[in-house]
C-alpha cells in the first residue's frame, strides 16, 4: 500500500510540476512507528475506558487499528 501511494503521489508531482520527496520507508521506521501507535492507541482506549472522555476512547481505537495495518505492511515489506 505504501508504494502504491509513492507512485501516486510521483505521478501527481509530474502534473502538477511540483518536486516534492516523501521520506523512504524502512522496516525500523514502520516498526517504531508500530512501537509508537501502540503506546498512544493503549494509552487513549485507557484513559478512555477509566474517564469521561468518549473521544480518547475513539482515538485509542484509531491508534490500535493503525498498528495493526502498520504490522501488516512490515509483514508485506
């Protein structure tokens, strides 16, 4: 997914005319970026889950689903 997106973005840089450069992923980026969506995401269902808060809830999920897709593409990678 991640390189269909490089090549997207490629192609919208040529129409447009613009030289933008995204960042290379490598496996240790998405696995510290797993590392960290994992914290926040457990954090966020936490606080969520003990305070008031719905919306820490909802993210907390965001942040636990994000892991899981980013587990996914270190396994594709």
């Amino acid at each position: 997914m991640i390189k269909q997106l490089d090549a997207a973005l490629i192609k919208v840089n040529k129409m447009v005319g613009v030289n933008v450069k995204t960042p290379k992923v490598t496996k240790s980026k998405l696995q510290y970026s797993r590392y960290l969506t994992t914290a926040v995401g457990v954090g966020g269902l936490t606080l969520g889950i003990i305070g008031p808060s719905k919306s820490l809830l909802v993210l907390g999920t965001i942040g636990i689903l994000s892991s899981i897709v980013t587990t996914n593409e270190i396994r594709e990678f």
